[in-house]
C-alpha cells in the first residue's frame, strides 16, 4: 500500500515538477500484488487514493516510460481518466522514480502537451530524493505515535455516537494523529456499546434504518436514544 507522503513533501513535489513543466495534478502509482494498482493523487482540492484495475490506466501511467509516452486523457475512460480531467488536465505521463522499495511511478496531468526534450531523469531522481528524505524524518516511531494517538478516538466513540458533538471531539483528537481539513466517518450498530446513547440532529431518523430495533426511545424530544 502506498504511503501518503505529508503536505510539505506534496508541496514539495510539486514545486519541483512546476519547474520543470507547469501540471495541474500530479500523483503516484504502485502496482499490488493481486496486480491492481494503488492510485495516490493530489490536485487542487486535496488529495486521494483509489485501487484501479491496470487496464483504467493510461498508457503512460501503466508503464511509466520515463517520460516518453504522453497519453491524451480524452481518450482514456475509468477513475483516472475522470480525476485527470475535473482538475482540467488533457494529458498525462509517467516517470519510474530510482531508489524505491517497491516500483513506483509519479504521473503528472498538464493542460498543454509538455515539451517530450525536457529532462525527465533528473525530475525522477528529484522525486525521489524528496521521497527519500521525507521518508528518513517520518520513521517508523513517528508512526506508531500517530497510531497511538488515533487510538484515542475509539472512547469517544463507544462513550456516546451524538452527532451533533462527536465530529468536532473526534476532529480535535484525529488531528493530532494526522492534520486534516475535513473529517468523514462511517458508522455501524456495533460501534456502540450495549446502553449507549445514540444522538440525532432535526433531520436524521432511525425509521428506515436496519438498525432502528436495537434502539428505544430515551427522550424523543430531544432526539436521543438507547441501544438495548
């Protein structure tokens, strides 16, 4: 799995593929065991990831080439094609970036055609070389800090699942673990303890849940209730 590299690597990475061609999205691909692909991505909007098929590929993507291929994302269907596209790219390439663990290759989308006699080698091995050091700060430790620190978010939730407080508790502690701009969580009936209280705002209902039984009413009129 491909590890997110932290916002100043991003930046980083950025500035240094600007200066060699102006991109509007840029990321990385890792080819898994089963053969899919981990597809990392950063545009102007943030950053994500996907596990694609090899075949929604570019071209360029898929066999990285140094520079060489240059796809015309028109052309291309799929996550890639799409994400490519809404950040207003048309073409794509791919470099395979040295000194990596696992074969890695940084994709950059650009509105016009980059110039194919640019030196793409020295890019690569400027990719990697920030890579490379970020990866020497961000240890293995640093990890597992982070990891501790996560695990302060599984009290708050089993304490209580009020929606209109729990997103801001769990942001405060999330954010240590990993800064964020946006918090999404998904949640189930077994997240919370037998006699927990659940909390809904005016517009949410159990009526249609699944899970509507595995609650009684506490206090109706203030939305809270109770699993049983």
């Amino acid at each position: 799995m491909l590890q997110v590299p932290d916002r100043d690597t991003l930046a980083a990475l950025v500035r240094a593929v600007d200066a060699v061609a102006p991109s509007v999205i840029l990321g990385f691909a890792r080819t898994r065991p089963d053969a899919d692909v981990d597809l990392l991505y950063v545009d102007p909007w943030g950053i994500g990831a996907y596990v694609v098929r090899l075949d929604e590929l570019t071209r360029a993507v898929a066999q990285g080439a140094s520079g060489t291929i240059v796809d015309d994302v028109r052309e291309t269907s799929g996550v890639l094609g799409w994400q490519v596209t809404r950040a207003g790219a048309r073409f794509v390439t791919a470099l395979d970036l040295p000194h990596q663990p696992e074969a890695t290759r940084l994709w950059i989308g650009f509105r016009d055609s980059p110039n194919r006699g640019l030196d793409w080698g020295a890019l690569a091995s400027t990719a990697a070389g920030i890579l490379a050091t970020a990866a020497s700060q961000g240890d293995e430790s640093a990890r597992l800090r982070r990891l501790e620190l996560a695990a302060g978010l599984l009290p708050a939730l089993t304490e209580a699942l009020d929606i209109r407080d729990v997103f801001n508790r769990l942001s405060e502690i999330s954010r240590q673990a990993l800064p964020h701009d946006m918090l999404a969580l998904g949640l189930f009936s077994d997240s919370l303890v037998r006699r927990g209280f659940l909390g809904l705002g005016s517009k949410e209902s159990l009526r249609f849940s699944k899970h509507a039984d595995s609650f009684a009413d506490f206090n109706p009129r203030e939305r809270l209730y109770q699993k049983v």
